[in-house]
C-alpha cells in the first residue's frame, strides 16, 4: 500500500466479519487506485480500517451465501441429466463406428435437433428450447465426456451461429435462419483462412458490391461442420481500404453454385468432426444476406469468439473427465499382485491429481459461464 499506509495485522483489533466485508473493497481498491481507497475509507491504519459509514451497510449487509458457481438451477439439471442418458444410451454405442469412419453418422445428427441440441439458447418463439448459456455448456459436456467430435457440432451451432442470428440479425433472418438452425439446419461459421489464423482480421477474401447484390471472392480453411452445413456465415472484407473494419459478414446456403466444400483434413483426434476449406469463386448473395451491419464483422467475430472459447472449455472438460471415467474404470478391474491397481498408492497420487485438474478446469468454464450470463466482464476468464 505503500509508505504512508500502516497497516498492521498484527494489532489490529477489528473483527474478522468486518475485515471479510471490507476485503473486497481493499482489495479492488487499494493495489490499483490507493488514492479512491484513502478517500473512501480515511486511514487505512488498523484502528480506522472499518469503512466509513455511508459504505457499511454496502460492503456488510449482505449475509446470504451466493451459490457455487457450479450449482445448477432445476433447468439445468434436467438438460444436464437428459443429455448424459442421450449420450450414453443413443451415442455411444455409434461412437467408435464414427471415429474410424472419419464422419458423423447423419442418425446422430437427426437425433441432436430431435432432442432440441442444436438450438438450446434460440428463443421458444424461433422454435428453439429457449434456455441458458450455461445450459448449453452443461450439454456440451456431457456429449463431450462420450464424442467430442459430436459435441464440437453442437458447440459451434449453439455458441457461435445460434448466438450470431440472435443478436446480429434482422427479425426476417432471425424467423428464417433460427428456425431452420433449431429444427433440422446446421450451420458453419467461415472466419480462418491459410494466412489468417491467430491473425483472423487479416483474411484476404472480399466481398464487392454489384448492383444489389454482393460478390464473395477467396476460400477458408479449417472450417468446422462444413461437410453437415447447409448455412454458411462467412466473413469477407467489403472495403478493404478500412482495413480490418471493412469486414463483413454475409449468410451463405451450400446450394449457391459459388459455394464449394473443398477436401476434408486428415486428422489426429475428434477425427468425426468435418475440417474442411471452403472455396468462394463468384459466389453471389443479395443484400438481405448481409448478417449484422457493413463493417461489424470484425466486431462480431470478436464477441463470438470470445463466447464461444467457454464453449470449447466445456468441451474439453467433458473429454477429460470422459477419459478420466474410462481410465479409472480400468484401473479398478485391472488386477496386479492379487489387488486392483487403483489401490496401489502410486496410482492414486496420479488419479486424484487428474480429478483435481478437472474440477477446477471445470470451475474456470462455469465461472466464466456465469459471468457472461450475468452481463459482467468476462474475456480474460474465457480466455483462461
């Protein structure tokens, strides 16, 4: 706190409720902005630490324990234990048959919109279920601890396209595409290109303008769920001479003749999920196809992204604690020297110090979760 500051705990007589009550502030205050902290409670010396009136009953009247972040409403209770028996009962068994394959099985597709997964957050009025974020990220999870292959499909259609047509669209595109994308519609989401991956906003392909319709010109690659899209937002700078507040995103179907889904990437795991590139030559779309306003693509990418990063925690969550499960099932049947191996004291170090790391990776996604659901910043913990 700095010269001027006495504090010592070491004869400060205050209580430890109020101490707790004023933590808070002390804390947000007097590391960043010691001068608003002396202002609001004079002299941080032990016998003055207790804030000044008119701040009591702010810092100290609240005597309710506020839930974990991991507690969870009988909403999503119900989509979290709906979504276990789903993925147990129906996708499992079709799991390992995918993987090999290197393709969804279009029953699993079916089945995630008949079960209402695919359009968890859009509004009962679009035909959507109408629920939370975190609702959405419990049922990423739980498909996530069988497929994760299955629960990145469901992931980007809820967190980044679902989210994208709710917020950004015009009442037409939002009766058009979220009822679609909620009933029997997936979509994909074209931002990366091959010189354009961290650095997104340096993306190459453009959009002209010709007459009333627009032009798209380039290709992306890396693209999630273009081999099951049927619905394309692509980004594409439509005035380069603004630089990265040029791009623009526009709504694309399969169907347009300027659309090609190019090959699909060879990969090392979630092998069911399609990553492919995507070509635009000539690719013409009227001006109602615009998602969002000229020039707010850039914004928008960001913002969903940053959303959709929670998404994937919660993915990845799932895939860890699904092979936590598998490996501890093992370890519990596999004997050596008369005794399972999970009671060998070595092992048991390892076990427990993997569910440790799940559970606060998992505190991290719903923390983040919450924030985003309660309007409060939440980047840098999206980012973590």
């Amino acid at each position: 706190l700095g010269s001027s500051c006495s504090l010592k705990m070491t004869s400060c007589r205050l209580p430890m409720a109020r101490l707790a009550c004023t933590g808070k502030a002390l804390r947000s205050l007097a590391f960043q902005q010691p001068q608003r902290c002396f202002d609001r409670f004079g002299s941080l010396k032990s016998s003055t630490l207790a804030p000044a009136h008119r701040y009591a009953r702010h810092f100290c009247s609240n005597n309710h324990a506020r839930p974990a972040v991991t507690s969870w409403s009988d909403d999503e209770e119900m989509m979290r234990d709906s979504v276990k028996t789903f993925a147990r009962d129906f996708l499992a068994p079709r799991v390992q048959k995918m993987d090999e394959a290197e393709r969804l099985d279009p029953e699993v597709v079916a089945a995630l919109f008949e079960n209402g997964l695919m359009g968890i957050e859009a509004p009962t009025e679009y035909g959507g279920v109408g629920l939370n974020f975190t609702s959405a990220c419990l049922a990423v999870e739980e498909v996530a601890k069988i497929d994760p292959s299955v629960a990145v499909l469901m992931d980007i259609q809820n967190t980044l396209l679902i989210t994208a047509f709710n917020v950004y669209g015009t009442e037409e595109q939002k009766q058009e595409y979220l009822s679609r994308l909620s009933k029997d519609t997936v979509a994909s989401f074209c931002l990366s290109e091959p010189g354009s991956g961290s650095d997104a906003f340096a993306l190459k392909t453009a959009a002209k303008k010709d007459g009333g319709d627009w032009i798209i010109e380039g290709s992306k690659c890396w693209i999630s769920n273009a081999m099951e899209a049927d619905v394309f937002v692509v980004f594409a700078n439509a005035d380069p001479s603004k630089g990265h507040k040029g791009i623009t995103a526009f709504i694309v179907e399969k169907n347009n003749p300027g659309l090609q889904v190019g090959k699909k990437e060879v990969k090392l795991g979630i092998r069911a999920s399609s990553t492919c590139e995507v070509i635009f030559d000539g690719c013409r779309v009227p001006a109602s196809a615009m998602l969002g306003e000229h020039g707010q693509g850039y914004k928008m990418a960001i913002d969903l992204l940053n959303e959709g990063r929670i998404g994937i925690g919660a993915q990845m969550v799932g895939l860890a604690a699904g092979a936590f499960d598998y490996a501890l099932a093992y370890m519990c049947t596999r004997k050596q020297f008369g005794k399972a191996i999970a009671d060998f004291q070595g092992m048991q170090f390892q076990y427990a110090r993997a569910r440790m790391d799940i559970e606060a990776a998992r505190v991290l996604v719903y923390n983040a979760a919450r924030l985003k659901e309660s309007g409060l910043p939440f980047l840098q913990e999206a980012a973590m």
